[in-house]
C-alpha cells in the first residue's frame, strides 16, 4: 500500500516519531499536529488497508477520520 506524505502528499519513505508517513524531504520536520473538525481532539495517524489515515484520538466518542490525502486538499482550499 503506498502512504503519502503527510506534509506535502509526495510518496512516504518512511515514519516520524508519530508514526507520520514522511517523505524524504519532510523527514525531518516535526510531527504534522492537526485538531478533529468535530470535537478539536488531536487528530493521530494509524494504519489502515487503505494506507494511512487521521483518526480522532477521541474515538470511540467521536469517529471522524479522514485520508492522508483528503487532509491535504482539504488545507490546499483553505
Ligand atoms: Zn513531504
Ligand atoms: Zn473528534
């Protein structure tokens, strides 16, 4: 399954700290840090079959995730 860069979208390589995927540029930058659109929990990454996602660290409470990607084009909007 590819990842993509949480930072810019490119191919990851490999995880930060956060277990992020990170492209080779963005390696080095600190742990992307987002809050959920619904209850401003951190939003954390986790594997899925699908590649990675955001999930609210709320969850059970609250089940807002969304993709790596989607996460990106929803700030390119912005
Ligand atoms: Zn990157
Ligand atoms: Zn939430």
């Amino acid at each position: 399954m590819t990842d993509y860069c949480v930072h810019c979208g490119r191919i990851a390589v490999a995880f930060n700290d956060l277990n992020q995927p990170v492209c080779p540029v963005c390696r080095s930058k600190a742990p992307k840090e987002i809050s959920c659109d619904i209850c401003s929990a951190m939003m954390i990454v986790k594997q899925g079959k699908f590649g990675s996602f955001w999930a609210c660290s709320g969850y059970p409470q609250c089940n807002n995730s969304m993709s790596v990607k989607k996460q990106l084009m929803k700030n390119w909007k912005k």
